[in-house]
C-alpha cells in the first residue's frame, strides 16, 4: 500500500516561521533570510516525510501566510495593483503581505483581505474579493517553484492546490449579491494552464483539495462542480488529479464525486465515518485511486492501528488502489511529539502529532502489504498504549461520574425569568442608562510578561509574583475608575491565555510545552489536551477577582472561560461524546461561578467566543449542538442568584446562525462584536426571543486605527435606535489585551 499526507505544520520548529515572518515585518530580517527560514523548514518537512516512507509527498503546502491567499494569486484572483500573473516576474513580498495584512502599494494605503475560520478549525484564511473585474490569469511561480526546489533535492512532490470549486465558494463577491459562481469557467481556464505547467515539468499526481464537499451543496453548485472537473480533464497535457475532499462526510455529493472524470478521490474516514457506507451504496470507485484519510489530522490521539487494518482491509474492496493518507493537513497539530521534553510521561504515549503520525501511516501501509507479523513491534506497542490510556485510573474519576449521573437529563435554568432578575439586579447595582464596561483582559505589560517568565523560572517566588499581579490590577482598577467606568473588570493579568490558564488548573488536562499550531498568518495557539474526567480542585479566580472588588466600590465583574469554548480551543477526548465531556466542564466552572458568588460578586461574565465555530458544518446537525451546547454554558450559571447578573461574550457579528440560542444562554447581558460591521447585527436581534442586555461594541480593539469620540457617539445613536436605550450596554468590541 501507499501513503500520502496532505500537508506539513508550516510554521517550522520552535516556530521558526512566526520569528522570520515578524522580524521582516519590523525590519529586522531581510527578504532572503526569510526565504531562507521558509526554504528550511520546506526541505525539514519533505526530508521527515521521505524518511518515513511517504510515497505522495506534497508541495505547495508551505504558505509564507495563507493557502487560500496563495490560491488566489495562483489564479491572479488579486488587485491589479498587485503585479506578477502572465508569466512576468513572481510578486513581490511587499503586495503578498499588503493583502494579508493591510499596508501600502504604490503609495496607496490598502486594507487587509478579511480572516475567517477555515471551515470548523480554528484556522484562519484570508477572503479573497470576486467581482466582475476579475481577471483570471495562471500565475504558477509558487506552485513550481517549491515543485523544482524540491525535485532539486531528489523528491518528486504532488503538488496541492486548493480547488476551483472551493475557492470561488470560500471568497467574497464585490458587490455583495455579484454571482461568484458564474466566474468558474474562466477560473477553470487558469487551473488548466497550470495543470499543463506542472505537466511539462514532469509532475505525475497533483491534489486538488475541495473540502466545501462537506457542507450541504445545492444542485447548482454540484452541477457547477461537474462542469468544472470536465472542463480540467478535457485537455490531455495534465497530471492525475485527486480530488480531495476533508473536515466530514461528503453526503448526497458522494455519486457526483464518483463519476467525476479524475484519478483519484480523498475521503476522511476521521470526522467522516459514514463516507465508508456512503462509498459502499455507491458501488465504490472501481476505475479510481482512493486516498483513505484514516489518520486524524485534526486531533492528537494515537492512531488505533488494528481498527484502521481492519478498515483498510474493507476499503480495498472499494477501490482500484487504496492509498494510506492523512485525513486533512497536519497544519491542523503540533510538530513532533519529541519535541515535548516535560510532557506528562503517563499521557505522552497516547498522543501522536504530525511525526508520529507519519509513521503511523506507514505502519499501516506496511501491514497491509507485507503482512501483520512485518510491524509486529510497532502493533505490540500501539496496542499497550491504547490499554494503559483505556485503563488508566487518571482518565475516569469516579466522584465526576457520580455528579454527572446524579444530574441525569435535568435542565438547570436561572431561578426566576430575566424581568424578575433585571428588577433585582437594577436594585442590587443601582447602573445607570447605558452603562460602561469592558470585555474583561487588559494588555499584558512588559512588567508582567517578565514577571511571569521569572516566576516559571523558579527565579521569583510565589509571593513576589503575586505581589506583582496585585500591583497590576491596582493599577487597571484606579484606571477604570479615573475613567468613570461603571462595571470594572480585574483586567485577566495571571492569564495568558484564556483556555490554557483554565486548563492548567483543572483535573483532566495536560499542556504540551511546544504544542504550537498555527492560527493565522505568524500567529499561533498551543491548545491544551484533555485526556480525562475535568473537576475543579481549587478556586482558579476568586483571588483576583475578589482582591480587585477589595480596591473599589463599583461592581467587578468576574471573568470565566466558558465550557464550549474550552472544548473548542482543545484537543479533546476521543473515548467520550463532546457532550459529556462539555458537561464536565461546566461543572467545574460552575464550582468557580459559586464561589465567585459566594464572595459578593455580583457581575460574572462567561466567555463563549467559540460556541458560534462549534456549529457542525452540515446543517441539520446544527439543532443537536446548539442544544447541548447551550444546555452545557447553563449547568455554569444556573447556580447564579436573581440579583447576579450574567453576562457572556462573543466575538464576531454574524449572529444569524446562533441568534436563538442567545435566548437559550438564559443570560442577562451579552457583549458582542459590532465596530467594524458599523452594529449591522443589530437588526438580528430586533425580533429575537433573547430580551436581555445588548454591548455592541463600539470600539474596534483589532484595528490601530483611534476612532473619533463622534464616530462612537453615533454608533451608540444607532444602537439606540435600533434597540431603545433600556437594553444598551456601552463596551469595546473584545479583550483591550
Ligand atoms: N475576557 C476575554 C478578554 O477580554 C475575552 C476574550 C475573547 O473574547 N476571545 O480577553
Ligand atoms: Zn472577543
């Protein structure tokens, strides 16, 4: 059997690419030093997949940014201004990161192409804009360039580039409404000179990676995917082409994907485990190559190798060849396992990033051809890792049991309904119209970072270290004051990220030290890993919180991280639903919202700015999460009294999806993202069933930019406007860190 991966982490080791890519930004790093970093994590990365064995090594994985952004210049989907295209010189850095990042071309200053989630990830990509003056042209210098670099060192690649399909649906039309999808057919002419390009060169298989086959399509845009797959494969002079599809089942798109006219097809039999049956009903691609995606890119757990043999075995029947793959880019997990040198020696064997999934696949590929008996070290080891994870007494623990079966189906809700609540809490805190506040972090100083690293260092004690938290939130309390803030916040200075502080503090969780994953452009996010049963051993907060209530009369709001969010920003149990697992959670946060309460806090905010991502791609499992979802953030802060008020905090505008549930928070009052899109998600919420207090923000904390007093003075009209002044909360957008 053979093996292919769709994609190396690109951000290099010790993050590498995220130290070039900033120190150019400042100045610091010249352009071919960082295309030198960039070309040595290029060859690390192809070097370890050789080394494992890797039979469909790819290219054009690497991004200096963004996939999606180097799609887009690929096709020439890109401002005139921006250069390059027609076989003239390859573009600059300077337009490539004027796009990701906003800067300035020709003088003129240009704004960033909008981020948003690559699909259920917490992955970020640009938007490129479509419109009628676009203007396909095939620019293949990034494409070939890695192609030849790596054909240099003796490694023929498959190179991967996003496909047409995906790309027109993953950009934005300019003006809204322009119809994206009636611009496939020049598109496709830009994909097919490229493919002819990379023919000339040589290349044999090329990956064409179409993951929005996992989202409901409509009969127009599958019909639009036909079009678009006859049109590349008309002409000879190409490569095979595997379409690869990733993130879920393919659905009702699994008879359009077989008889499309290409060589090969990727399935995910990870997150999409009915793709088997699927295939099955299908008959099968009996004339195609199937890349079975049975190693998890998306999560850190230790292949179950004799399970995937045994899948292997039933997919052969299903195909023309099987090849061994990953489910998705390993862009999506840390680098290498061995780069953890104080990882809990217990957990570490049951964990795999993306080295270790390397020799997973070939173990597999290798078991499958020349028999069980020729891995049978690697399959003995396999097989007591996952025992010892099965029996190990740190994943269950018996007293979360209890408490959980104890619960049973119970629905805990707020004692009183939110006018009887809004009636004791107006009493209880006495704020006046349009009261002031803020999400809750304020930015972490120097001070602070450097205080923080001695501490870890064992170079300051406990007490010094606490000594200069206090000293922090002394600082932002008598701030907030001088300002005239009316709800005040701690301002988060013990935290440095609003997951992994949590998580280090609860039972269940361990911290990869160089877990690092790429978040958007140099920015990356070391997500915890939950491994067991979560209860709460001690006050994780009240310290703080109540240390701050000690400096001030005015109300401080305590600052929780809410249970789907810390589901969603970890890599999360496999052994368990994601729902019994999110109830876990809240128990235990909801322990920190009683003692909170307990010590006169009045005001208690519960972060869930992942709950809108968590939506499952496909639609009609939508209803299912919300409803555990908002089940869960409600076992939090069902404990909290009439006169406690609630407040929870959301960071992106398109509310639509998730309006409703709002209402099923059951909460008092929600802050929310509004700047930028100038309160458009105000309209939203006119009709909705959730009643309680609104915090469009009114200050976009992302940007540089300082906005007038008037431009914020009329955003708060037009709030107003929209939602009269009873229910209006004057905030920023998100945290000031
Ligand atoms: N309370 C957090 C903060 O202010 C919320 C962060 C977030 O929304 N992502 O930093
Ligand atoms: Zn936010």
């Amino acid at each position: 059997m053979r093996t292919a991966v769709h994609g190396m982490p690109r951000i290099g080791p010790g993050r590498a690419l995220k130290r070039a890519l900033e120190g150019y930004w400042a100045g610091r790093v010249t352009a071919d030093q960082l295309e030198e970093t960039a070309a040595s994590i290029r060859r690390q990365n192809w070097q370890t997949m050789v080394a494992a064995g890797i039979d469909f090594v790819p290219s054009n994985d690497f991004s200096l940014y963004d996939h999606v952004l180097d799609a887009a210049v690929l096709v020439g989907a890109v401002p005139p201004w921006f250069g390059g295209g027609g076989g003239g010189d390859r573009p600059g850095l300077e337009p490539y990161f004027a796009l990701a990042r906003g800067g300035e071309a020709n003088g003129q200053p240009v704004a960033p192409l909008e981020l948003t989630k690559w699909f259920d990830t917490n992955y970020h990509h640009l938007v490129p804009e479509l419109g009628p003056g676009t203007d396909f042209r095939a620019d293949g210098a990034k494409v070939v360039g890695e192609l030849t670099e790596a054909s240099e060192q003796g490694i023929a690649t498959m190179p991967a580039l996003l496909g047409p399909l995906t790309l027109l649906l993953r950009s934005s039309a300019r003006p809204t409404g322009f119809d994206v999808l009636g611009l496939l057919d020049p598109l496709v002419d830009a994909y097919v000179d490229v493919l002819a390009e990379l023919q000339r060169r040589g290349v044999r298989w090329v990956r064409l990676d179409e993951p929005s086959l996992v989202e409901e399509r409509s009969a127009e845009e599958l019909g639009a995917l036909e079009r678009a797959y006859r049109r590349l494969t008309e002409r000879g002079d190409r490569p095979a082409i595997a379409i690869s599809t990733f993130f879920g089942p393919v659905g009702e798109a699994m008879p359009v994907v077989r008889d499309l006219p290409v060589e090969g097809v990727g399935l995910d039999f990870c997150l999409g485990r009915e793709n088997l049956d699927l295939l099955r009903d299908v008959g099968g691609l009996p004339d195609k190559v199937l890349f079975a995606g049975v190693v998890d890119g998306r999560n850190v757990w230790a292949n179950d190798l004799e399970a995937t043999l045994a899948e292997l075995d039933r997919l052969e029947e299903l195909a023309r060849e099987t090849v061994v793959s990953t489910s998705c880019s390993l862009l999506h997990v840390p680098l290498a396992l061995s780069a953890e040198e104080s990882l809990d020696p217990d957990v570490a064997p049951w964990l795999s990033f993306a080295h270790e999934k390397l020799e997973e696949l070939a173990v597999l590929a290798r078991a499958s051809g020349e028999g069980r008996p020729s891995v049978d070290q690697a399959l003995e080891a396999n097989r007591a890792a996952l025992r010892a994870r099965r029996e190990s007494a740190r994943v269950v623990d018996p007293a979360v049991r209890q408490r959980v079966a104890a619960l049973g189906e119970a629905d805990p809700r707020r004692s009183s309904p939110y006018p009887e609540r809004a009636r004791a809490q107006q009493s209880a805190l006495g704020l006046p119209r349009l009261p002031t506040t803020t999400i809750g972090s304020f930015p972490q100083t120097p001070e602070l970072r450097t205080a923080r690293a001695a501490w870890r260092a064992g170079r300051l004690d406990d007490a010094e270290y606490r000594r200069s938290l206090r000293h922090e939130i002394d600082r932002v309390v008598s701030l907030q004051e001088e300002v005239g803030l009316d709800v005040l916040v701690h301002g988060e200075p013990e935290r440095d990220d609003m997951v992994r502080y949590f998580a280090d503090q609860l039972t269940g969780f361990v911290l990869p030290a160089e877990g690092w994953v790429q978040s958007y452009g140099s920015r990356c996010v070391r997500p915890p890993v939950l491994y067991g049963d979560v209860s709460r051993p001690a006050p994780m907060t009240l310290e703080w919180t109540a240390y701050a209530q000690s400096r001030t009369t005015r109300p401080v709001k305590g600052m929780l991280t809410g249970p789907v969010t810390m589901l969603r920003w970890s890599f999360v149990r496999d052994d368990q639903s994601q729902a019994a697992t999110t109830v876990q959670l809240a128990l235990a946060i909801g322990d920190e919202l009683v003692d909170l309460q307990a010590a006169g806090t009045a005001v208690i905010q519960v972060d869930e700015p992942a709950l809108r991502e968590g939506l499952p791609l496909r639609r009609a499992d939508r209803p299912g999460y919300l409803a555990w979802a908002t089940r869960a953030f409600r076992l939090v802060t069902s404990a909290a009294g009439p006169a406690t008020q609630v407040h929870t905090h959301m960071c992106y505008a398109q509310l639509g999806d998730i309006v409703d549930a709002l209402a099923d928070l059951d909460i008092d009052v929600v802050s929310l993202e509004a700047a930028r899109a100038g309160m458009g998600l105000l309209g939203d919420l006119v009709d909705a069933r959730y009643r309680g207090g609104v915090g469009p923000g009114v200050y976009d904390v992302h940007s540089p930019t300082v906005p007038e007093l008037d431009q914020l003075v009329a955003l708060v009209g037009q709030a107003v406007e929209t939602l009269g002044v009873e229910r209006l909360w004057v905030n920023p957008d998100c945290g000031l860190k």
